[in-house]
C-alpha cells in the first residue's frame, strides 16, 4: 500500500492503482469524489466513463453497480465556487440537472454521519487543547507561515474555524466507498480513511475495465 504519510506533495492515498482497478472491476463500488475533483474540467466525463461501464455490466447482466458520491460537504464548497463565478446568473436547477443527467448523488449529511463524526474526532483530538492546536496548525498552515515560525503567532486556536474535511471524511469512511481526490499535502485526519485513491488511478481502471468489456462484446 501507498503510505498516506507521504511528503507535503504526495496526494493521501491508500490504495494502489492495481487495488483499485481490483475494485472497480467487480463493478460493486462507492465513488466518493472530492472537491479537489469535481472543481476539475474533466469531472463530467470521468462520471460518463463510469456510466459507461454499468451500461456495459448491464448488457452483459453482470451483478454489481459503480455509483457516483459527492459528499455534501464537498457539493457545498462546489456550489459555493459556482455562485461566486456565475453571480445572478448562477442556476441551482441546471446543477440539479446535471447531477441527474450523470446519476451523481448527494447523500444527506445524516445524524449517523454526524455522530460518526464526532467519533473520529474524539478518536484523534482526545481533549480540547488537542483540538485546538490541531486548528491553529492547520490556520498558520493555510496562510503559509512556515512550522518553524509558528510558535510567534498568538492564540491557541480555539477560534480557528474548522475545516469542512471533516464532513467529507465522515461520509466517505463508511461503507463500500473510495475517497477519490486530487488535493497536494492533506492533513493527516485522511489516514482514518481505509481507501483513498487519486482520480488518475480510477480514470485509468475505468478505461480498463470499459476496454475488456467492449471486446468482450466484439468477441461473443
């Protein structure tokens, strides 16, 4: 297995190329995708290829379905994105349109997710200044002050808000799903998540698996 402690440039994974090509063969799996991928221009196509082989499976009458996931943490930051590029013309029907169109489901952030939440939370941060200092590292971070300036700053963190990776995580730990992502020095809360993939890996298993599929049909 790929380490998810990786350098600052690694993308968090857990799951090989080979484990998720693996996954996706038996057509019996949860994409989950983050906002580091669905920000990007090809995300569509990436949920037509995806489509594309359940169109396959079917024909074939093979068991097992891939589904679409975007955690509604990440559908939020998504939209917020569009807003702001699209100001009054930005059309929340279109988006609902578009999800539809793709068979990309936005499950509901649910009470279970929330207290599957604060339990990994609890798990990792056991007492408030953990908690705390957690933020404020992650803050300083952000803004891009380097560790060995960090202790200059003032206050302990307690007002620092709180990243939406959280959210994300607590849906895309559970169940029969892989975090598909992009992002470049996550931070270490991503080692709660048992499979975690880049988007390359899983485009590349899903032209895969399409591939053995159409000549499968060329050659019956």
């Amino acid at each position: 297995m790929t380490s998810i402690n990786g350098g600052p440039e690694a993308t968090p994974v857990t799951m090989t190329d080979s484990d998720v090509y693996r996954q996706i063969q038996t057509g019996d799996v949860i994409l989950a995708f983050d906002t580091s991928v669905t920000v990007r221009h090809g995300f569509l196509s990436f949920c037509e290829q995806a489509n594309r082989v359940n169109a396959k499976r079917d024909a074939f009458d093979l068991p097992g379905r891939i589904q679409l996931y975007v955690p509604a943490a990440a559908h939020a930051e998504r939209l917020f994105d569009l807003a702001q590029e699209y100001g009054e013309a930005y059309n929340a029907d279109f988006v609902r349109d578009i999800l539809s169109r793709y068979h990309i489901t936005i499950p509901a952030f649910t009470d279970s997710d929330a207290e599957h939440c604060a339990k990994l939370l609890a798990h990792r941060y056991k007492t408030p200044a953990e908690w705390y200092a957690f933020k404020r590292k992650r803050c300083l971070e952000c803004v891009g002050l380097p560790p060995q300036h960090h202790s200059l700053a003032q206050g302990s963190g307690q007002k620092c808000g709180a990243p939406n990776d959280w959210l994300i995580i607590a849906q895309a730990s559970r169940g029969n799903m892989i975090l598909v992502m992009d992002d470049k020095g996550r931070g270490g809360e991503y080692d709660l998540i048992k499979r975690v993939a880049r988007s390359g890996d899983v485009r590349a298993a899903l032209d895969q698996v399409l591939g053995e599929l159409i000549e499968r049909n060329r050659v019956a």
